[in-house]
C-alpha cells in the first residue's frame, strides 16, 4: 500500500495536530488527513513565507500553514532529512524548490490548491524510479474509492513508540477543544502511550500512575475503592473517557486503552466542576488499518497468569468499515498473602467512515472483577506515634473480605464536517456499575505495637453514569488573525441506588502489629434487601472558546464556560434525605503560547474552575455529607522543547482552593484554603540512540491559609517527588533491551495538625525486554521485578505501598 499524509492550513492549531500525523509516519502509514481548500490560493499566488532550516518534516508543516496548500508526502520521504531556510514574499512553487534544495525531492502541483512531494527521477541507469504519492482518501479520479480519512485514533496509533523514545506529539482531547499538538497546548499534559503500558506490565493505573512523572498514587486499586491519584499535591477521582467527563471508577482496566492522558492543574473550562489537580483521560484503542494480531500470556505478579486477545482490522475491502477487540482473563492470587484478583474484560471498537466527511465512533465493553482480601485502611489515633509501615506483603484485613463489580460501558461518537470551515461532534456514553457486594476493613492504630479492627460489610449497590457531548468548531480567518471557534454543550450525570445492609462488627482487638491477626467470618445475617433509588447528580457544561493564531509564531487560547452542579440525595422512604444541591457559575480562561523558535513553545495561563465539594467517606462520623462546592484558581507559565530525540517540558504554578479534610476527631469537613505554588520538570524520549528516559519531578510549596489549620501543611501532600524510568538497548545483543526505575517520595504529613510524620521512601524496579522477529511476526518477552528490596513504606496517611512481585510475559504479534 503507498500511503501519504496530508497537512493544510485551516487554523495553526488543528494544523499542528495533523502535522504531528506527517511527522510520526510508521507501515501504517496509508491515510489521509482531509483539509478544506483555502480560497484564492494557487502555484503562483505571492505570499510570505519564514520557514527557519530545521527537518524536512517539520518544514513542511510550517509551509502548509504558510502557503495553505495541502502537502502530500509519504514518511520514508521526508524522515531523516533537513530542509534549507526560505524567507520572503514569494509564490507557494518558488518557496518549495527552495525547501527542498539538496534533499533530493521534487514536487507537483494536483491542481490549484494540492502539491505532492515526490522523490527527483533517477536516469534510466537500472536504478528504480518511485511513481508519484498516491493522495488518499478522496476519489482517485477513476471512480474508486482508497484508503479513507483517519481519525484521531488512527493517528495517536503510530505516536509513542518504543523506538521513539515513548515521546508523543498529539493530546487526543483537550477538552472541548478537541485534539491538539502536545507543544501547542498551553497546560502541563503527560502521556503515558499503549507500547510504554505493555512494555512495564501493567495491570491497573496503579502501576502508571507510579511511572508518570506528575501523579502520585494515593488509592490503589487493589483497596476496593476507586483509584485516587494526586497531582500537584491536591488529590482527585476525575477522569475522562475519550474526552468525555465521567464520575469516579473502579476496577479500572488500562489492556483496551491506546493512552492514558494527564492534564495538570485546573480543568475547569476544559472539563467542568474538577479538583484543581487535573484530569485524566483514558483514550480507548481505534481500529487499525491494516490487520492487526496480538496474543500476550503472563503474569501479573504472585500467581496472577492471565491472557490477553488485541485484534483488530478493516472488515471491509475499502477500509470503510474497520474494528478492535480486547479480551482478557485474569485469575489467581497477588503478591499480597490471602489476595486474589478474578476478572474478565471484553472490549471492542467499530469505526465506520460513512463519508469522507462523516465518521462514526462506537464502544462496548463488558467487565467483571473479583477482588478478595482487598488491602486494609489505617487510621492512627491522634497522640499516638504512627510506628514503621507494616509488613506490605502480608494482608492486614481479612482473606475472607471480598468485593465484585459487574460493568458495562457504551459509547458513540460522531464527527461530521459540514463544510470547509465548519465541524460538528457528538458524543454519548453510558456505563452501568452492579457492585453486589462490597466488604472492608479499616484498622485503628490506638498504640504503637497494637491495632483495632471492623470489618464492615454492604449490600448491592448500583450505580449508573452518562456523558455527552455536541460541539461545533469553525475555523475563518479576519484579517491577519486564524480563528477556530469552539462552541457548545459537555456534561455528565448519574444515578445511583444504595442499600440498607451494613451489618458491620464493631471495633475489635487489640491485636500486635508483628503479624495480622485473622477471623473466621463472622456469622452475618442474611441479606434480604434491595437496592433503593438514593439519588442522582449531574454537571451541566455550555462554553464558547476561540483559539487564535497571530502569525506562525503566536497563538492565544480564550474562553469561558458556564459550569451548573446539582445532586439530590434520598432516603429509603423516596423523601430528601437533605436540601437539593444546586450551584452554577462562570469559569474564564485565557492562555498565549509563543514559538520564538520551531522546537520551543513558551506559554502562560489563567483558568478557574468549580469544584463539587467533597463527601465525607463511610469511615467518617458524618459519613455521605456532601462539602460546599468549592471555586479554584490556577496561573501557570511553562515552556515546551524539542531537542535531538527528547520532549522536555517544564512549567511554574500557583493554585488555590478550599482545604477539605478528615479531622482528628474522624469528621470531613473545610476549614480555610489549600495553596500549593510549585515547579515541575519531565523529560521523554531518547536520550542517545540506546537509551529511553520518562522521568521527570515536582518540587512544591504547600500551606493552609486561614482557619484552624493556617500555617499548617495539608494531609498526605510531599514537598517533592521525582521519578526516572530508563531503557537501555544493548548494542551487542540486537531486541535486548533493559529496564529499570527508580521514584522518590518525600517526607508528607499524616494529620491536620502536623504532628505525624511520614517518612521519605525510593523504590527501585528492574526489568528486561527481548525483542525477535520471525519472519513478519514478532515476539516479545518481558520481566519486571516491582519494588526490587522489598520495601515495606507508608504511601501516604492511610495506606501501605506494594510489595515485591515479578511480573512476566510473552507477546506475540502476527
């Protein structure tokens, strides 16, 4: 199959997004992205061109915007090759003979407004002329119908490879803004893509949340409660599911997820009502052009084997219609004694390119997860001195304690262009929770060498979720300024049934901290109830946002969005169990990013966002009560490079909102404000032609301002953290690659009033990879060793961190 690419100028910003397309070509090259035609524009127009020498790549993106021709080129073409400088008032043929001087390409013109790059004619001296690029996804004049247009999954699938060093160029989701390029995009964002996922084993967003440079662990999975994750030292649930805003989640599964996406700091116009943390969003595997056929069998850690199915293609000759599917089966116990995870997972995708202007995005996965001995919860009673972090390795709740969740996800997405200037996008997705039974442990530090202990059982609940989405974008230029306008609806909703059955024990012990001390089940009375209609909740979003292009070099991003919260919460008779909860308001922001040069970006940013306030988790005395809502402000300014193999970026921060915590005397409650000002720096991508870095650090000031607590430092926020993950390609064994991280935590205190003091930790992990290909097929083996010394540590106020486990796999494509 040739394939090319295609870039044109119809605003910098989507330009850039699909220059990255261009610029990270891989054999699944073979697409087209379309563009509009810009009016008047022709072979011999004169315009302004400044086109510094730089890669030919990046070159020719810079002329597309510049000269708004579409520009076909296929990658082999152009990779690895630098263009000459072009400067001045000159026709779009004139500037292109001058960028392509000494690279031994040539062009041709396929009407007023396409040009084709084309390797020079060699002489009829037995060497083989290449026919021109085929320009794909468009009629090719004699009625037949090629290779149609990508989507931004298609495009995300040839970015973030091992062999580039992990480095990403495109965000699928901005937002309402839709996909943009990484160094476009004026807030911190990391990138965690599908090759680094498979390449450390991992299982749950546990194991990346521990790699990203921006996020630390604060709830994992392996508890029964839903993955919390703190970034910037404010913790939060939030998430989105291919850009569309979802509520909490639990039993997270990452074998159907081509990336998971990080945006530090304050979502609020981008999102909705969020913690000012960030956002994460998961982006679902699209399907493949051309076949696609993956089988993995492994080990997870402890006795956890499991397999898993990825296949994906096109069903149909043209490419039209195309698929992926995701299967996977896990059983057996973890590294933890007395733990065991039993799941299955069935996800698949379809895309269906109705029109070259209409594509149809659709989801379903189904999702069963059986968790046994989930890890206990500790809570150390104020005046006592908190001890060394329990042994990791053993479960200090109970082996008979269980939890199980059923779920099923659907989704759609429609993108249509309308015109030339004109794009609209829908999106609906729904998720369905059953939970029939849910068990706990938390245990009571009272003494130093003693604990006490409830185990505390529910009944079914059930929970059920919508987000949806209907934008329009249109791009026009007035005068020397580019537009892309985004305007319209985000929002998500829920529903949820709880349960009158919660026979728990009541605080029992004291047992020695030496060794858990285990039960036999306790003797529970049947449960005869149902589930009740508790309540519902949603988050209404309308914004308008307009980004901006002055020139190639200046671009501004403004826009405002107005955010309504409401939840109604009832008993089990159907009468309000408190007043209605119902609050609105205006988020702005406003951002500027500037290139002084063609592989750095410095940009500045202003965002507000409304918070849901909190709710006060089932262990506090006010259990279930919902906090005020809560309004955050963030100003930020960073700077993006490229430089040799390496995306380095780095940026300032300053955040405010209300504190929320849980108090000494067991209540949940605000009590003054949280500001954390700080400096955060990553690096991803090769370092030298055999070694891979991600890595990166955070280095923050944390305080309480007002209230009780003024002066004081919140809970279970680290003053810094860095982490530095590595891969080193053996050059004397050709697919042998080693791994290995190392991520430091510092000291964080475990209460309000800054009395217990949790110690610093590093853990260090270490791995292998050997890579062979068998004929066209390809093998791969894997090794991590996780938590190499077996290091026992407090992660934060109210949990341990993981033990030793050696994760083991083998992959093989075909």
């Amino acid at each position: 199959m040739s394939g090319g690419y295609v870039t044109k100028r119809f605003g910098a910003q989507r330009a850039a997004v699909f220059g990255a397309l261009l610029m990270g070509t891989t054999a699944l090259a073979g697409v087209v992205v379309p563009a509009p035609a810009l009016a008047q524009t022709t072979a011999s127009t004169q315009r302004p061109f400044n086109i510094p020498a730089q890669s030919l790549r990046e070159a020719l993106l810079i002329f597309g915007q510049q000269s708004g021709l579409q520009v076909t080129a296929q990658g082999p073409l152009v990779e690895g090759r630098t263009s000459a400088a072009v400067s001045g008032t000159l026709s779009p043929a004139e500037a292109l003979s001058r960028l392509l001087t000494g690279t031994g390409l040539t062009f041709r013109f396929d009407g007023a407004d396409a040009v084709r790059i084309e390797p020079v004619p060699q002489s009829a001296d037995g060497a083989i002329q290449l026919g021109p690029v085929r320009v794909e996804g468009a009629n090719n004049g004699s009625g037949d119908r090629t290779t149609p247009a990508p989507t931004v999954g298609n495009i995300v699938q040839t970015e973030g490879t091992a062999t580039d060093g992990y480095r990403v160029r495109t965000l699928t989701s901005v937002g309402p803004l839709g996909a943009m390029a990484i160094k476009d995009t004026p807030y911190s964002v990391s990138v965690t893509p599908r090759e680094l996922i498979e390449n450390i084993q991992a299982q749950s967003p546990d194991d990346i949340f521990k790699i990203n440079p921006y996020t630390r662990m604060m709830t994992p999975q392996i508890t029964g409660w839903a993955p919390m994750v703190s970034i910037r030292g404010f913790q939060t649930y939030d998430r989105a599911e291919d850009g569309l805003r979802r509520s909490f989640h639990h039993a997270a599964v990452v074998e159907d997820k081509e990336r998971i996406e990080v945006l530090g700091g304050l979502s609020g116009f981008l999102y909705g009502a969020s913690s000012p943390g960030g956002m994460i969003n998961y982006v679902y595997k699209r399907p493949t052009l051309d076949p696609f056929r993956s089988v993995t069998v492994g080990n997870y850690g402890g006795e956890q084997y499991y397999g898993h199915a990825d296949l994906g293609g096109s069903i149909d000759a043209q490419g039209q219609l195309g698929y992926r599917l995701n299967l996977v089966k896990q059983a057996g116990d973890t590294a933890v004694d007395y733990q065991n995870i039993n799941r299955f997972l069935a996800s698949g995708a379809l895309d269906w390119r109705i029109t070259d202007r209409l594509i149809l995005e659709l989801n379903a996965a189904y999702h069963h997860y059986k968790l046994r001995g989930p890890s206990a919860y500790w809570f150390i009673r104020p005046g006592v001195t908190r001890g060394a972090a329990p042994d990791a390795g053993k479960n200090w709740g109970q082996p008979w304690v269980r939890d199980e969740f059923e779920t099923v996800k659907l989704m759609a997405k429609l993108s249509y262009q309308l015109s030339d200037h004109v794009t609209l996008r829908g999106a609906y997705g729904w998720d369905d929770v059953d939970r029939p039974v849910q068990d706990h442990t938390q245990n009571s530090v009272r003494a130093t060498d003693a604990y006490y202990q409830i185990r505390i059982r529910s009944g079914r609940t059930r929970d059920r979720n919508q987000a949806a989405n209907l934008l329009a974008d249109f791009d026009f230029d007035t005068g020397p300024l580019s537009h892309k306008v985004t305007l319209g609806y985000f929002g998500y909703w829920s529903k949820s049934w709880s349960t009158t059955y919660s026979p728990n024990t009541t605080y029992l012990g004291p047992y020695p901290r030496s060794e858990p001390t285990y039960v036999p089940e306790p003797a529970f009375p049947a449960d005869t109830s149902t589930p009740y209609y508790s309540g519902r909740g949603r988050n209404d979003n309308y914004v308008v946002g307009d980004q901006i292009s002055i020139g190639n070099q200046v671009t501004a991003i403004v826009g405002v969005s107005r955010s309504e919260i409401f939840d109604r919460s009832l008993d089990t008779t159907g009468a309000l169990s408190r007043a209605d909860y119902k609050k609105g308001r205006w988020s702005p922001t406003v951002a500027l990013t500037y290139k002084p040069l063609p592989w750095l970006t410095a940009y500045a940013s202003y965002i507000e966002g409304l918070e849901t306030g909190g709710v006060a988790p089932l262990t506090a005395a006010n259990a279930r009560e919902i906090m005020p809502p809560m309004v955050s402000r963030q100003k930020e300014i960073g700077v993006k490079a490229e430089l040799g193999g390496l995306l380095l970026t780095g940026a300032l921060f300053d955040i405010s909102k209300a504190y929320e915590l849980l108090t000494d005397d067991n209540l949940y409650t605000q009590d003054g404000r949280q500001k954390h000002r700080g400096i955060e720096f990553s690096a991803t991508g090769r370092l030298t032609n055999n070694l891979t870095i991600v890595g990166g650090f955070t280095a923050l000031d944390a305080d309480v301002d007002g209230g009780d607590y003024d002066g004081l430092k919140p809970i279970n926020v680290a003053g810094n953290w860095a982490k530095l993950y590595l891969e080193y390609d053996l050059p004397f064994v050709p697919g042998l690659t080693l791994t290995g991280g190392v991520y430091r935590t510092d000291k964080q205190w475990g209460n309000a009033v800054n009395t217990d003091r949790l110690p610093a930790y590093t853990t260090f992990d270490l791995g292998a990879r050997y890579s062979v290909p068998i004929g066209d097929k390809a093998l791969s083996l894997r090794v991590t060793v996780n938590n190499v010394a077996d290091k026992s540590y407090w992660q934060n106020a109210y949990y341990v961190g993981l033990p030793r486990s050696v994760a083991f796999s083998a992959q093989f494509q075909f």
